[in-house]
C-alpha cells in the first residue's frame, strides 16, 4: 500500500519543483519581547515571501505561549505553520504539521526514538501532519548541541554528516536538515559549510533544508549554489528593524538561484 503524502508535503514538494529552491522563516516566540511582535515578524516575512513559518526551536515554547503565537500567525499569513518542536511539548493543534525529527547523531536514545514515542499519539489525537525530517547537527551545535548531547559532526568533516543523512533517508525520513545552532558566529564559527552542504546534498535524494547562520547574501547565495533546497532563516530576519524588507531581499535571492537550479536540471 503506498504511503499517503499530506497536504503540506505536498506543497512543499509541488513549490520546489516549480522554484527550484524555498525559503523557510523560523519564529522562536521565547527570542521575541512579547507574543505580538513574534506574530507581525511572521507576517512580515510571509508577505515578504517566505513560503512557510515555522514555530518553535526553544523548550520553553509550549504552553499557552505557542498556542497563542500559532494561532495568531495562522490568522494572519495564507502560508503554512509548522511546528520546529524543541522536545514533546512543542505541539499545538492551531499548526498545519510538525517537523517529526529524529536527530540522527544524539548520543542517546531519547532524542532519536524516544520523544517520537510519546509525541506520536498526540500528534495524531491533534491532527497535525507530521514530515519525517533526519535532523543532523553540526559544530558548534549551539543550545541544541547540549540539551540533547549531540555527538556535533567536525566542521570539516563532510562525509559523515553525507553518511547520517544518508541513512536518515534509508530509515524513512523524507527531508534532512542540516543545522550549526543558534547564533554560530558568536562561537567563533559560522553556517554549515559549503563543502558539507555539497556532499550531503550528493548523498541524498529527499529535500534537502539547511538551518543555522544564514544572515546575508552572500551566505544566502553559497548555501543554495552548494546544494540547499530550502533555507531556514531566523535571526536574520528577527533581528532586523526591516522584516518585511529583509524577507523579500532574501526571498528574491532565494528565487534567483532556485531559478539557476531549475536551469541546470
């Protein structure tokens, strides 16, 4: 019996085929002052392009604080909401889904199995549709690198983060992301690689998101030119006095290499 694909999988996959590349706007509601400002950003950046919000990335986004940022942005923004769930908590039915994560190079099994164990049922009872997603950190790994003890894949050690996800593709997972954490600059590093990026996009053939760092152009540029399908954005856009702006700045760079993709394939 063939697996039924979901709504919003299904978008994804129908826009990547017809732009050759996407953007994604991450809102972690615990990085903004209060819930409002968290939603207009949001709003921002889907009228500034973004083809889909995500919510979530903290723990502490949970409760009635994600219930009312979800919520809020679904009544404003005609792009979809999903869930970047920080751990079980993470889940609201206001979303369209939730990235169903297993994050491949946890040292233990909580973080690969376990939370998916207990978050399953409610995912369902919610009737929120989940997307596998092969979660691969790399160094620094910031917060997420040490809430779940990652084993972080050395920077310059590309083949293993192209053999995790790899085998996050044999296991079932049908997107990968690639992610250095928040804030990688101020740990004395930066994005994922470039020549990473390459080997794992070579590795694999689900869509491929990369996460972590990309704060302007040129990085925008490199991260698509080496191999991203899709860009995950946050802070770049959070932390600007210009949302909308940025978003569309981003967007357009974003529709002009995907286009460049389209081209070569």
């Amino acid at each position: 019996m063939a697996f039924k694909i979901g709504k919003i999988e299904k978008y994804i996959y129908e826009r990547l085929e017809d732009k050759g590349a996407l953007m994604f706007m991450l809102v972690d509601p615990v990085d903004y002052k209060t819930p409002d400002i968290a939603i207009k950003t949001a709003k921002e950046a889907a009228d500034g392009g973004a083809d889909m919000i995500l919510v979530g990335g903290s723990i502490g986004a949970q409760g009635e604080l994600l219930d009312y940022v979800t919520k809020g942005i679904k009544d404003v923004v005609d792009s979809p909401v999903v869930l970047f769930p920080g751990n079980i908590a993470t889940l609201t039915s206001h979303a369209d889904a939730v990235y169903f994560m297993s994050l491949l190079n946890a040292r233990g099994t909580y973080w690969i199995t376990h939370a998916q164990m207990l978050s399953a049922p409610i995912v369902r009872q919610m009737k929120i549709e989940p997307l596998p997603v092969g979660y691969v950190v790399v160094a620094p790994g910031g917060t997420v690198g040490w809430v779940a003890d990652v084993n972080l894949v050395p920077r310059e050690k590309e083949k293993i983060a192209a053999a995790l996800a790899l085998a996050g593709e044999y296991l079932g997972n049908r997107f990968i992301i690639t992610d250095v954490g928040s804030n990688p600059q101020m740990m004395g590093s930066g994005p994922v690689p470039p020549k990473m990026i390459r080997a794992v996009k070579d590795a694999i053939s689900v869509p491929y998101i990369v996460a972590g760092g990309i704060k302007d152009v040129g990085t925008l540029k490199a991260t698509i030119s080496a191999g991203a399908d899709i860009v995950q954005i946050g802070t770049a856009i959070e932390q600007s006095s210009k949302a909308r702006r940025q978003a569309e700045l981003f967007s357009r760079i974003v529709k002009e290499e995907g286009a460049k993709k389209l081209k070569k394939s």
